[in-house]
C-alpha cells in the first residue's frame, strides 16, 4: 500500500541508500527507502521519505559525505527553492530572472554598483544600473540587495590575478568577487544556487567554458552557478542534477548575438531595457588610461578620485596630476570635488576652464596648470593672463605668460 502511494506522488525506490541513524536508537543501519527530494537549504538538502506519516530527513552535506537526521514532524510544510540572482537589470539578466520566476524559483536579486558604471540615467550618483535593478526588481515583485563594490574592490582593480581585458577591465576577479558576495547572501537567506545572465562567448575574456570553471571553483561554487541563457552548452549544475530547475526549460544561447534574447523578451513580454548589455567603464580603452594613471601613482584612492574620473581631461607632469573642466558643468564638478592638499585655479576675468592640481603645490605646478587653462580657453590671446589659486584658505591671484605648448601637452596629457 505504502509502496503505490509513493509511486503515485513521484517518490523513487533506491534513490536514497544511507546510514540511518535514529534519535532513539544508538545503531545505525543501512536502509533503502522511497523518497522524494522537496527542497534545499543551505547546507541540507531534504527529502519527503513517507508518503503516509510526514517525515522529513534531512542529508547535511559535509565534505563528501553525509550526516543524516531523522525528524518526524507533525504539521505538512513546503520547502520552496531560492535561488540568488545577479540582476544588472540589462535584457540577459532580466530574462534569466523571469526564466527562473517562471519555473517556480523563489529569485532573490543582488545588484552590484561601482565607480566604474556606464549608465548614469537615473540614479543621484549616477548609479544608473541600480536603478534598473530597481525597477526590474519592482516589475517582478522580488526582493533586491544593492552592493557597493568597495575600496576592496579597487584594489583588486589595482592588481587582478587573472589580469586585464582590452582595458582596465579585471572581469576573471571580478566575477569571483562578485560571486564571493553572491555565496555569503545565498548562505544568508537559505537559497540553493546562484543564477545569472551570462552568456556563453558574449564575452571574450570572462564568458568562456574555461573562465566559467576558473569563477566557479575560486568563488567556491561549482556547480551551483546556473546561466539558465547558455545552460544547455554548459554542463548540467546541481540545481538542474536535483531537479530544482528543469533544464528542458532553460536556453541554449551562444556568442555575441542577442537576436535569441531580444525574441525571448518579447515572448516572456519583458519590456524597456534600456541598459541592454549593461555597462562598465573599465572596458573603455581611453577611460582606462586614467584609472591606470590614478592606481599607478596614488596609493590611497578615494571616492572623490573616482568620481574625478568621469570629468575632465587628465594630465600627469612631474608626479603631480591637472585635472582641466571641458564645460561649466566639469568646473562644477571640480569645485565641488576638490580636496585637502590639491589646489582649484579658476580664471579671472576671462572664460575658460577651471583645474585641480593634485599631489604638486609650488609655482611651477600652478604656471603650468595655468598654461593649460590658457591654452583652453575660449578667448585666444597672446596677453598676460590672471588666474586664481585656492588651497584651503589660503587664495593667490598670479599671472601666467600663455598656452602650454603642443609638446608639452602631448607629453603631459593623460587623456
Ligand atoms: S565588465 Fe566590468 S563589471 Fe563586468 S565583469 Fe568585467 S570588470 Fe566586472
């Protein structure tokens, strides 16, 4: 009788062997029983194992084996699977997360932000991926965690282990710091495995089979990261093995093309994604130029010298760095951005640019900031010119003779 209920309900025969050990009992013995995997948390995975009087038995894996407790419990319970996601809110993520809410997976999101963003539409501090995380998050009504790559993560910028893409872009590093977060939340909230939008060959340097191997074991994960876009031309993850996710269900995607994705949106009815492959500036060539020359020659970076990053045009002479506004909007932005020990220098009298002298405070750093502001002002003229020098609380008015010359700017400029 016990049997045909179990087979009715799914349960199979044989699927555990264990050794059993009984609250009541010291002995342990071997058993062979009909049971029915229900769910997973973060170490155990559990499993119906009678159809007639509830039991749980809970497998509580340690190394590579298994610790087993039996439980009887009285009342019925349900034990849904979470599942983490990295939510950019670009399409690939977008549609990894409705592929998943789908199948019944229970997604809690986690969105990474850095100094280093793309997008700047929509968030105060240009956090624009933040928000269309937000919002894809709010359209799907789940949960969402905003983490903020911090100094940490520049210092892995500074030097990554598996090294550079085109640019300044450590994506190897990246991704496993990224997933090292991802794991301590997955362990937080009990879920079973971890998704993302990935997909196989978009990317050269961190979407590879082998790169993917590399992530998943130094971010302690295999197995358990799930790129439901590209599942089916990677191998079979622990969620797909157990049966928490259907892998007939999920996509075969491969390479650059996201003809697949965008039919995809618009059969799921995934709408406005407007960052569609999200966005980070380290894969700028030109960006890059300027964070190797900020992590090359200053040791304690601070959030002020990212933010710089974005404004202005860089230059680098004599140890010392000149940041030039190219609109009112960059002098702005200087102003505000100026530091302890670096030096504002307005033009007086005259339009042109402002700059920041940062790490060089004598007269031969402010006559040449100066040339430079003269040289890209909108006034051309041969004359004398007065600039105005802040530090602190201290001001100077000073004169500079002209522009910097051509040289002098192709040898100095950064970018
Ligand atoms: S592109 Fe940027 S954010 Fe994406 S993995 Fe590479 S370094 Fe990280």
């Amino acid at each position: 009788m016990t049997s045909t209920i179990a087979q009715n309900i799914g349960m199979k025969k044989g699927a555990i062997t264990v050794n059993m050990r009984y609250p009541t009992r010291k002995a342990s013995s071997r058993v062979n029983m009909y049971s029915h995997f229900i769910g997973r948390g973060p170490r155990d995975r559990i499993f119906l194992i009678s159809p007639s009087l509830p039991s749980i038995i809970i497998f509580r894996q340690i190394t590579r084996g298994f610790v087993t407790y039996n439980c009887p419990i009285k009342e019925e319970f349900f034990v849904g699977t979470k599942a983490v996601a990295l939510l950019s809110g670009g399409l690939d993520s977008t549609l990894a997360v409705k592929m998943m809410i789908d199948q019944g997976i229970e997604v809690h999101a986690l969105n990474f932000t850095s100094g280093f963003c793309t997008c700047n539409h929509g968030g105060k501090d240009g956090g624009g991926c933040r928000s269309e995380s937000k919002r894809v998050a709010e359209e799907f009504g789940i949960p969402l965690k905003v983490i903020m790559k911090g100094m940490d993560y520049i210092e892995l910028v500074r030097s990554p282990k598996h090294g550079y893409g085109k640019g300044m872009n450590p994506c190897v590093d990246c991704r496993i710091f990224m997933f090292i977060q991802a794991k301590k939340y997955m362990h937080e909230i009990g879920a079973s495995f971890i998704i993302t939008g990935e997909v196989l060959g978009q990317r050269p340097m961190s979407q590879r089979k082998d790169a993917f191997r590399v992530i998943e074991r130094e971010s302690g994960l295999e197995g358990l990261i799930l790129r439901p876009l590209s599942a089916k031309q990677l191998e079979p993850t622990i969620p797909e093995k157990e049966g928490l996710v259907d892998r007939e269900k999920l996509l075969d995607v491969l390479g650059r093309s996201r003809r697949q994705q965008i039919d995809l949106a618009e059969e799921l009815d995934v709408n406005n994604y407007p960052c569609p492959s999200g966005g980070c500036l380290l894969t700028d060539k030109i960006f890059s130029k300027k964070v190797r020359d900020l992590l090359t020659n200053k040791k304690d970076v601070t959030k002020k010298d990212l933010a710089l990053l974005k404004s202005g045009r860089h230059f680098r002479h004599k140890g010392a760095k000149v940041i030039l506004g190219r609109d009112e909007a960059d002098n702005a932005v200087l102003k505000k951005m100026t530091q302890e020990g670096d030096i504002f220098i307005e033009p007086v009298g005259f339009p042109g640019p402002a700059a920041i002298i940062s790490g060089g405070g004598g007269p031969e750093f402010r006559e040449y900031a100066g040339s430079l502001i003269v040289k890209y002002a909108l006034e051309k003229a041969g004359a004398l010119r007065t600039l105005r020098a802040v530090c602190g609380e201290e001001t100077l008015d000073y004169e500079v003779a002209g522009p910097a010359s051509e040289e002098l700017i192709e040898e100095t400029r950064v970018c």
